[in-house]
C-alpha cells in the first residue's frame, strides 16, 4: 500500500497504535492543538514544576476539549523511544489529513504560493522546507506517493508545528499535478542550479499571481521530465566555493525572496508562539 493512501484522513493506519500518533515537543504540540486539522486525544505532562511556556499550550488543550493527563517521569516516557527531546509534552492525536488538488487550489488566500517537492525524501528536510514555507506565506504542498516521507511526528517536530497550518496533497504522477496547476493559471517555479535564469533578475511580470515553487532532491536535482512541465528555471546565484545549498536553504532563498516582491508594504505574520 502507498504511503499517501495510509495517510489519508484521520482513519488511516499509522504506527504500532493505528491511526494514534504521538506528537511531543511545545511548539509541534502547541501548533496541533491551534490548527485543530487532527483529532486531538489527549495531552499528557510530565510532572515537574510547572512552566510558565505551558500556560498558553494548556488553555489552548482546554479549548479544545482535551484530555489533559500529568505523569510521573516514567509514566510519561513510555513509548517514546530513547532520545526523543519531548520538553514533557506529548500530545496523542490522529494523522494529518490530506487533500486533493481542488482542496491544495483552494487553501491560503490569492494569489497562493505552493511548494512542490521531487523527491525530497528526508524527514528532516520535509520539516525544514514545511517550516520555511509556512513562514514565508506559502499556502500547501504538493508531495508524491513515492520517494516522500509520511507527515510523521518526525517531521512535525523538525517544522516546529508549521506542517500543521499547510494544505497537504500527495499525487501518484508530479509531471500530470504540475500540468493541472498550470491549466489552473500557476506558474511553475524551478530551482535549478544550471538555470540560465538568475532568481533576483525575474521580472516583474512573470511575478503576479498564482505560483508553485518545486525543489529537487539534493545532489540530483529536478528530474528532466519533471523540467519540462516547469514554466521559469531559476538558479540563486552563489558566490562562494560551496556549489549548491542545502534544499531547505534554497527553499528558504526562493520563497522569501518571491514574497519580498510580491507581498504588500507592512505586511507582518501572526508572531511568536510559546518558547520562543
């Protein structure tokens, strides 16, 4: 069974405790409990003295109508693993549901910025792009059914909790998605670091509207049949000795520099969560 179709909804089978994840962490748990876009279980404390970064976490469980369960240290670590950094919160709640690419159009406010992956396949780096993406406005992704990791705990924590706020969509065929958004006026955004394009030379008018920005494994790139669905190849410019930039950095670099031209003079984001 493809990955994308355990995830699909909040009744699909996911880890030793079926369709039961544990998410731990402050932020990934706060962001869960904001969003509201799993079924939320329960919350569980490991007893200790109190913090005063819980407060909001607490009121927004409350909120929520979840269960709120404090432990002692060992109670709480059960079934976590070694070397979980859980900052004695973990919350027990559903997948995330995914959507289809009516529900990807349709997430954020116009003109939408989505994130297309080809072939990320590292959690760490779902995570990180999810967190960039969040941060700079971006609405949902476009992930595959192969070569891409579940929207696990794993990859919550290393966004912080910003893969919670993303419209998510999983597509058997990139090229075919890609080709759809693109009939659906999007324009498609290739970093590639063999691009005669510089990424700060775009002009203006290829800058309005409805956009997807895709990203490539690290190493091979985008795919050549992946290419040519793309409507601007773009490279970021260099000037040190290094080659490439990690694909989260260069996420970071395409996606905040397409904002900064596009967004609204004093346009501001919602501002810091608990901890920070």
């Amino acid at each position: 069974m493809a990955r994308g179709r355990r995830e699909r909804g909040p009744g699909g089978a996911r880890g030793a405790r079926g369709d039961v994840e544990l998410l731990y962490g402050i932020h990934p748990v706060w962001e869960a409990l904001r969003a509201r876009r799993r079924r939320l279980l329960s919350l569980r404390l490991r007893s200790g003295p109190a913090r005063s970064e819980l407060a909001p976490l607490l009121e927004a469980a409350r909120a929520a109508g979840v269960q709120i369960e404090e432990m002692s240290a060992g109670d709480f670590a059960a079934g976590l693993g070694e070397g979980v950094n859980h900052q004695g919160v973990v919350l027990a709640a559903g997948p995330l549901p995914l959507v289809d690419l009516d529900g990807l159009c349709a997430a954020g406010l116009s003109p939408r910025t989505l994130v297309a992956l080809d072939q990320v396949e590292d959690p760490q780096n779902l995570g990180a792009i999810a967190r960039v993406a969040d941060a700079a406005g971006a609405s949902g992704l476009l992930l595959t059914d192969r070569h891409s990791p579940p929207l696990s705990p794993a990859v919550a924590r290393a966004s912080a909790g910003a893969i919670e706020w993303l419209a998510t969509a999983r597509v058997p065929n990139l090229v075919r998605a890609l080709n759809q958004l693109k009939s659906r006026g999007f324009w498609i955004f290739g970093a590639d670091t063999e691009a005669p394009e510089s990424l700060f030379a775009l002009p203006e008018r290829v800058l309005q509207g409805e956009r997807v920005v895709l990203l490539g494994a690290e190493g091979r790139g985008l795919r050549p049949g992946v290419l040519a669905a793309v409507d601007h190849r773009v490279r970021i410019p260099l000037a040190g000795r290094v080659a490439s930039l990690n694909v989260a950095s260069a996420a970071a670099v395409v996606l905040f520099e397409l904002s900064r031209r596009s967004r609204p003079a004093g346009a501001v984001g919602p501002g810091p969560g608990p901890g920070h």
